[in-house]
C-alpha cells in the first residue's frame, strides 16, 4: 500500500518551516503527501503543536481528536512544543499513537517501527539534553520562504516556557546557513524570512554574529528580499538597523517585542532591556528609514500588572511611533517562575486590557496605512483569491489588485492608492494603473 502523509500545523512562523522540512523528509523516504483526490485515508497524520498559552494547549488537543474522529485507523504522529513539555498528557488523554519530542521529531520515520499496538509511544528527550539543530528553509506552498536560522533560547523570562519546550539557544555557521539559503534561490525564491525563537542570538556559541549572518546573505545575488521575522531589542543594535536602512534587499520591517510598556512589568518578567532602550530602538528606526513597518509584541494581564502598571504601559505605548501591536493575554504555564508572583489578574480583566490593546493597534494601522498613500514601492504578489490578487510591499503594507497570473511570484514597482479593504488586513490598492 502507498505510504502517504498529512500535517497540521499550529503556532508560530517556525512551526511551519520546521513542519515542511519533516514533510520533504518524508518525501525523500518514499511518502507521498495526501490530496483530496485520494480515496484511502492517510498513512500518518502528524500534527505539530504550539504550547505558548492554555488556549494553544487547548487548540492542541482539539485538532488532534478532530483528527482521529476523521481517520480512526491513521497513525496520529505528535510533535511540537505541547509535545516536548507534556507527553504524558497526551498520552493519558487523547488517542494517539506516537508523541515525539524536540530532538527527534526531524527523524520521524526512523522511529515508525517502535509504535505499539496497544497504547502511545513516547520518545523524548529532556530539554536539558537537546542539542540537535540544523538550518531549513522552506516555502510550504506560499511564495515567500522562512529560513530556520536559530533555535532554542537561554533567557527563562518569568512566564515563558519556550526554554522547556526548545532547548537552549543554538544555530549553525554562517556557512551552513548560507548554503540552506542557496538551495532556496535555486528554488526560486524572491524573497526568504529569517526566523528563529530568539533570532538575534545567531552564532553566539560560534563565535559569529547576527549582522554577519545579514551582510553575507546580502551577497546572494539571487534573493530580491530578506525580512527579519523577530528579534529582541537588547539585540537589535544599531549597527543592525543601519545596516537594513542602506540595504538594498533587506526590508524595511522590523517585529520587535516590547511585552510591557511598564519598566515594572519588565522586571517582573525578567526581560534584559528597559523601555527606554525600547524607545531609542524605535526613535533610531524611523530617524534612519521613515516609511518602516514596525510590528510589536505585548502581553497583556501578566501576574503583577497592577492598574498602575497597566496604564503606565498603555501610555508609554500610545505614545511610541510604531505600526501595529500583536496583543496577547498572559496564560499560567506550568514552572514558570511567574507562578509565585501577585497579585493575580482576574481572566475578564486580562480580555478587557487586550482589547483596550487592539483599539490602539488598530487605530495606529489605519494612520500607518494611511501614510502610505501616493508612495511608490514595490510589491511581491504572492497570493491569488478568486479575482483579487495579494502582496506585500518593502515595508509589509498589504496590496491589493485585479488577478494576473502572469505576476505571481514576481516584485512589480507600483504607486499605492486608497485603502480598499478593512477585514480582515488592511490593503492598499494601486494608484493610476
């Protein structure tokens, strides 16, 4: 019988990558990935996981019975952060038959044949022990690639699991790096996303640096554009933004994490910058390249946000020249040291704060979009939904134009005209075609 394969991915832009690169793994073993048109149900469904709150925990467990309701004799593969941390959660509550941890979910295959008949197979290491890493890259049918840069982190910020799930932070050379990213050009790639859990950490156990790693991928005559999916302020230098403003191929866009606007709060979840630093980040960003994208992440009802702290931080944010937040509210995850702290937050007041939150994110993308109008960019249209096509420009404003299958996959120059779709992304369309 045909050994066939689908995914389900949660989470972050890493999960996909990584969900991709197992996908042509197993491709190069002999699988083939289902389609619609097969009448037999899948060989294996994997399913990669997210635990960075309860409700992706929650959403975890929902797919995967989704899953086995659909295909009751599928084998029903677990990887990801939910299974890394809590393996015999899954085991003792959900039908599945393999639960794979952080250092061996790249080797799915191998370990097919040690699935027991009766009952989970757990193969896990502790997160202590995890040291495997290698650079992917990958597009998994969309048209822009993410480039596994990094992995892992070795902060332990006060309610984050991310440490438990993936390891300590680690990446490979330059070298390697700049060989994956090869592969991607030769695919046809116009334009790669750098991502990592703590990206700007690149070489820090090799002796290398994160704006090494950007100035010999700017090298690659291939690649049209680079963005830089995430990076943490105390990391993001100067030198770093200078280096994007006199760039020809990295973008415009930065996604910074603040998490709190309260310096308070910062401490509180050991964080290793201020928000003044934050600001000078900011400040320095748009002095050096005006027109920039910046996207932020904040965490909303954290144990210890007091009101006072709350407003303080929602002041200190209104007040910031940036183009859109990416709210979140705080979930109890089981050892963070966050557990020990007080006061702690009611869950309706934890909502109501992410709400105020997305009010003055939405307020501040409109004013971003709107001083859009009239510039002259580029877009690389990369997706097509009936008779609209979509795109992003240099500094990631979402465009819009009648279909022509003829640009998917190209950078077109244009002029951006009205805004003409407000749900669920703004989107620009184009002026004077």
């Amino acid at each position: 019988m045909e050994k066939t394969f689908i995914f389900h991915t949660l989470g972050c832009k890493l999960n996909f990558a990584e969900t991709s690169s197992i996908g042509k793994s197993l491709i190069e073993r002999g699988f083939r990935r289902a389609n619609e048109a097969d009448k037999n149900p899948p060989s294996l469904c994997i399913i990669n996981t997210c635990s960075v709150t309860d409700t992706a925990d929650h959403k975890c467990r929902q797919v995967i019975k989704k899953y086995r309701k659909m295909y009751p004799e599928t084998i029903i593969i677990v990887i990801g952060c939910y299974a890394q941390l809590q393996p015999q959660e899954i085991a003792n509550q959900l039908d599945v038959d393999l639960i794979i941890g952080a250092n061996e979910k790249f080797n799915i295959d191998a370990y097919l044949s040690q699935k027991r008949k009766d009952k989970a197979t757990i193969l896990h290491t502790e997160t202590k022990q995890i040291e495997n890493f290698k650079p992917i890259v990958s597009n998994d049918d969309r048209t822009r690639y993410f480039l596994k840069v990094q992995d892992g982190c070795d902060y332990y910020c006060s309610y984050c699991t991310i440490p438990f799930a993936r390891g300590k932070s680690r990446s490979a050379t330059i070298e390697e790096t700049i060989q994956i990213a090869k592969i991607a050009a030769q695919d046809g790639a116009k334009e790669i996303v750098l991502t990592g859990v703590n990206t700007g950490d690149f070489g820090r156990h090799t002796g290398e640096s994160f704006i090494d790693l950007l100035r010999s991928l700017e090298k690659i005559q291939e690649i049209e554009r680079y963005r830089i999916s995430s990076i943490e302020p105390n990391l993001l230098t100067d030198e770093i933004i200078q280096f994007v403003a006199n760039s020809k191929k990295f973008m415009p866009h930065f996604h910074i994490p603040l998490q709190s606007g309260s310096n308070d709060v910062l401490k509180i979840m050991k964080r290793r910058y201020n928000r003044e630093l934050f600001k000078q980040k900011i400040n320095t960003i748009k002095q050096l390249i005006p027109h920039a994208f910046i996207g932020v992440d904040v965490i909303v009802g954290t144990r210890g946000e007091t009101d006072q702290f709350f407003n303080d931080s929602k002041i200190f944010i209104e007040n910031l020249d940036i183009s859109q937040l990416h709210v979140f509210t705080y979930s109890e995850r089981a050892n963070t040291k966050a557990l020990d702290i007080s006061p702690i937050i009611p869950q309706k007041e934890r909502e109501f704060r992410n709400e105020i939150l997305r009010k003055i994110s939405d307020k501040k993308l409109t004013e971003f979009y709107d001083a859009q109008y009239g510039r002259k960019t580029t877009v690389l249209w990369e997706e097509t939904k009936k008779d609209i096509m979509h795109g992003f420009t240099d500094n990631y404003v979402r465009v819009c134009a009648t279909t022509d299958p003829q640009k998917f996959n190209t950078i077109e120059q244009i002029e951006l005209g009205n805004i003409i779709e407000t749900e669920p992304q703004l989107a620009l369309g184009i002026k004077n075609r």
